[in-house]
C-alpha cells in the first residue's frame, strides 16, 4: 500500500522493530549510531527479573517516560551517578 506520493515517487510507512535478547538483571545501555527516535517503545517480555535502561541523547532535552500510559515522574538528579 502507497502512503506517500509526491507526483512521481511512491513511498511507505514503515515502522522499524529491533528485537534482542538480554539478561533481565543488570543495567543496559543502548548507543544509537544515528539521531535517536522521536518515539521509541521498550518492551521486556519475561516472567522474572528486572532491567535498568540508558539512552544517552545527543541534545539537552526534555524527556518523559511512560509505562503502561502512565508518565512516571522522574527521580532526583544524582551527580555521583556520572
């Protein structure tokens, strides 16, 4: 199906998924090669155990985090983190 026609090319939507397997204990950081996505949604599919995620940004922004539709309030800034 074309969702895009600019008069002479014809274009598509195309929604990217990048799955993986990880262990569920432990602190992850994930480095993009390129600009970061606008929107980006992580999904952890297992029945036990936990994970931390770092996406360092290129630029100082604001960013916000949801769960389940739900904004989870970000937590105290920590300088000993780094």
């Amino acid at each position: 199906m074309d969702h895009a026609w600019d008069g002479f090319y014809t274009g598509q939507l195309h929604k990217s998924m990048f799955s993986s397997f990880i262990e569920t204990t432990g602190n992850w950081t994930l480095t993009y090669t390129g600009t970061p996505f606008k929107n980006m949604r992580y999904a952890l599919k297992s029945d036990q155990g936990q994970i931390k995620v770092k996406v360092p940004y290129w630029n100082a922004g604001a960013y916000g985090v949801k769960v389940n539709n739900k904004v989870i309030a970000p937590t105290p800034w920590d300088t000993s983190l780094g």
